[in-house]
C-alpha cells in the first residue's frame, strides 16, 4: 500500500512538474516574440516591447524636437527639417537575429532560473543632411544673433554714435555639438558656440558713406577728397574728375610767389596775396603771375605755375590762360590731362584752368607738411621753398571769411585755412586745412551740376556746409558740432548786416552771388 501511494505521489508529482515546464515554456515562447531584458536599439531600452512598440518608441525619441541653446533663447528644430533619417527596420531586423542566434534550450534554462541573459546593443542606424543642418543653424543666428555694429551718424544731429559690441554665432563650430545630440534619444540640448564681438574700428570707411549719403540730395557730381593729416588716410569720391580751376588754383598762386620771392615780401606783394586770399581778386592773382614770371607777363607765369604743379605730381591742374585774359596764339589755350581725357567727360570743365579735388588736396597738404618742415614741397624745391613760407600761406588763407563753405561746418572757434571757388556758374567749391581738436584734416568739395545754367547757391552750398559737418564730426567724435550750419550762417549774416530775410512768397528765383570766383 505504500510503494502505491509513492508511486502515485512520484506520478502527481511529475505531472505537476510537466505542467510547470510546459506552462513556463509556453511563457518563454510568447516571451520570444517580444524583445528580451537588456535589449536597447539606438541606445533607448526596448526590454519587453514588440517590434511595433519598439518602432514606435524609436520613432518618438528620435524624431522629437531637439533644441539649441542660443544666448537669446532655445530654438526647437525638427529632426525632418535637417534631414534626419533612420533606419528603424535594419535595426529590427539585427535585433531579431541576435534573438534567433540564441540556443532555444539555453535560453529557457536561463528563464526558469531568472538568470539575466548578455545585454544586448543595436548600434544607431541614421544619417542627416549637413547642409540643411546648417541652414537651420543659421537661421537661428540671423534672427537671434545681434551683430556689432559700427558707429553711424545721426542724421538728425549730424554727430556719430558710438559703434555698440555684440554676438554672433559660429555655425560651423557648433555644427559637431548639435550632431551629437542629434544622434542621442535623451538630453537634446545643445549649446550653440556664440561668439562675442567688439564693434569695429572706427574707420574712415564710415566717412566716405557718410559723405556719400549726403550727396544723394544733391543732383548734380560731387567731388569730394578728404586727408588725415596724422595718418595719410584719403577718402575719395569723384576726386580725379576734371573740374574747372576757379580760384581754388590761386592756392598754388601763392606757394609760386612764394618761391619766386624771399621773406620778407613786400608790403605791395602782402597785399596782393591778402586781396587775392580773402577777397578773391583776379586782378590781384595776375600780379601776383607777373612775380612769378619775373615780368610783367601773366602768360609765363601761368605756364611756370602750370610746369610747376606738373613737377610736383598734380598732373591735373593746369592754368592756361590768366584770369579774365583772352587766348593769344602764342601760348596753348588748354592742356591734355588723364582727367579731361577720359571719354565722354561731363563736367565740362572750363578749358584754360582745371584741376581735381585730388590735386588740390594733395598741394594742400604738401603745404602742410612743408610748414611743419617735412614733405613733396621741400624735397622737390628745397632750396626755394622754406617752412615759414608754408606757414605763411596758411596763415594768409586762414584770413578769408568771404568763401563760407567748408567755415560753416566747423564751430567758429576752429581755424579754417581755405580757398573757395565759383564763377563758371554751375560748379561751387572750397578746398582747405581745418586745424580740429580732434586732428588737422584737408577737404576738398566741389559741387557741379552740368544740367543746369546756373547753379543756385541757396540749393549748393547747404549741403557742402552739411558735407564740412560730417567730416569735422569724424575727426571730432568726442566733441562733434551739433549746431545746423543754416543756423550758423544765418547768425553770421545778421553780425556782418548780409541777411535777407525769406519771403514767404517769393516772386524770383533767389540770385546766385557772383563776386568772387
């Protein structure tokens, strides 16, 4: 009876063991058709999932939005604006012959004793579009980055504000931080690499569209040269355009005399430079011709000018015939320059004297350094030009208060040493030395328009007034003239009893002056 009731215990036993194993082999197998513990695609856990789960958790870590983190703010980007692809199916399909290489048996005994299998890691399979990447990199630099920015004039005051620091992004820089998160499931913040940036110099570059923009009020060719005289740096707009000499040539009238006569000159000569200087002679500046030639012979001495100014590299400017004086057919009427060869020229430019805003700016400052013993003047005369005669010239120039063209640009404690220009009715000009706080500086303007008959002093001058603003605002940034030179030369027409007052309704057009050329 015992041995039956053991066999029987044995029997039940078995079978509650078979059943154990069959039911548990029947766990094991729906297990298979999952993905096993420590399984991870791409670096996401997918233990437990089926391929569908797998693929859709996949599908939602990675093609999330990752972000950028710019100084600003942080910028989502979508994975399919850059590109991003991954191969979800070849991952799968490794998995699955990782799974399939695995011993059925093997397997299950590590099931039934709850034994972990070997982790198992399927490499990301991706790929984006660098470019696109970028592209939206960039993007995000545009509207968030804020750019140095240079200084600028304030149209309104006239002055220049300081330029102002800033950032900006380097794209291909952060190009490798942001492809790394890219290619992660988890923690897709990436710094982006901001640079910061100091405002650029203040350079001279600023003074020459400066100038520019102002010139667009005006109609006609503006020709414009400007000189650093600490640096030697040029702001040039139209300077080698042939224009007509006027007056300002008689700035080389009075280095020639100089050079023909020693210091002291007489009280005759004084006065014919003073005449001529401030007052605009011609009659003063043909006498002064005859000391140059060392006779009475403005002809020779309007060629020994002319020769000169060649010999000093001011191969533009020439004077041909002496003011108010007919053509004679014994001396040339006119010369051939690079300037008035040029095809189609349409200043037309006064045949007997000519010059450039280059030329005149370039003697101006030969003058100034001669004055302070140095430079061209010397080196090319320098038995018979001297320092204090430089000096003298500047001095003498500084005198005219007639010419109020580049004068009112600057504040009326600042020396200006000039000669200004009209008389060929449709070209205005003043080309000087403006002895700044800031630093000494040479400008030359010249105001042309050959659509007009008459080119009316109330349109040209305002704006060479503004033009002589702008460039003493640069070489005076600290402490620009803020006072609109309408108001200073209103002012100074009530001092000197020249002003009009407007008529409100005017029945001519305003008469151009014409003393002086």
């Amino acid at each position: 009876m015992l041995r039956s009731i053991q066999r029987l215990l044995f029997w039940l036993l078995f079978l509650i063991g078979l059943l154990f194993l069959l039911y548990q082999a029947f766990i094991y197998l729906q297990l298979r058709t999952l993905m096993p513990t420590g399984y991870s695609l791409a670096g996401v856990d997918v233990s437990g999932l089926n391929e569908d789960e797998a693929r859709a958790l996949l599908t939602e870590q990675y093609f999330a939005p990752f972000f950028v983190q710019h100084p600003e703010e942080q910028v989502s980007i979508n994975p399919a604006d850059v590109g991003f692809v991954i191969d979800i199916d070849g991952m799968l399909a490794r998995a699955r012959e990782e799974k399939e290489a695995q011993d059925f048996l093997v397997g299950f005994g590590s099931f039934l004793l709850n034994r972990p299998i070997e982790p198992v890691q399927i490499e990301l399979r991706a790929s984006h579009d660098t470019d696109l990447l970028s592209a939206q990199l960039q993007l995000v630099a545009d509207i968030l980055d804020t750019p140095p920015e240079p200084a600028k004039l304030a149209p309104a005051e006239g002055e220049y504000e300081a330029g102002k620091s800033g950032y900006v992004t380097d794209v291909q820089a952060s190009l490798p931080v942001v492809e790394q998160i890219l290619y992660q499931p988890t923690e897709r913040v990436a710094p982006l690499v901001v640079n910061e940036e100091a405002a650029p110099e203040f350079g001279i570059e600023l003074l020459a569209a400066n100038l520019e923009q102002e010139l667009k009020a005006f109609n006609g060719i503006g020709s414009i040269f400007i000189m650093d005289l600490q640096t030697g740096e040029e702001v040039s707009i139209n300077g080698d355009v042939a224009l007509s000499g006027l007056s300002i040539l008689k700035i080389g009238i009075f280095i020639e005399t100089f050079r023909a006569l020693d210091l002291p000159i007489s009280e005759e000569v004084e006065q014919l430079m003073f005449e001529t200087a401030v007052l605009s002679s011609n009659y003063g500046a043909n006498l002064l011709l005859h000391e140059i030639a060392g006779s009475n012979n403005t002809y020779e001495g309007a060629s020994l000018y002319t020769e000169s100014m060649q010999r000093l590299g001011l191969v533009n400017t020439f004077m041909a015939i002496p003011y108010d004086a007919p053509i004679v057919s014994t001396r040339p009427s006119t010369y051939q320059t690079p300037a008035n060869s040029v095809p189609n020229l349409i200043t037309f430019p006064d045949p007997s004297r000519q010059t450039t805003a280059e030329d005149m700016g370039v003697l101006l400052s030969m003058i100034y350094y001669c004055a302070q013993g140095g430079g061209a003047l010397l080196a090319v005369y320098p038995d018979e030009i001297t320092p204090a005669e430089c000096q003298a010239v500047l001095d003498l120039m500084v005198q005219n208060v007639e010419g109020n063209l580049i004068r009112f640009g600057v504040p009326e404690e600042v020396p200006v040493s000039h000669k200004h220009g009209w008389g060929d009715n449709i070209t205005h000009g003043d080309a000087g030395i403006v002895f700044s706080p800031g630093g000494d500086y040479v400008v030359v303007i010249y105001l042309h328009d050959p659509e007009t008959d008459f080119l009316v002093s109330d349109y040209s001058f305002p704006i060479m007034w503004e033009l002589s603003r702008i460039a003493y605002n640069y070489f005076n940034f600290d402490d620009p003239n803020l006072e609109n030179p309408v108001v200073r030369a209103e002012r100074e027409a009530r001092r000197n009893g020249t002003f009009i007052e407007p008529n409100p309704t005017p029945t001519a057009e305003p008469v151009e002056e014409t003393n002086g050329n």
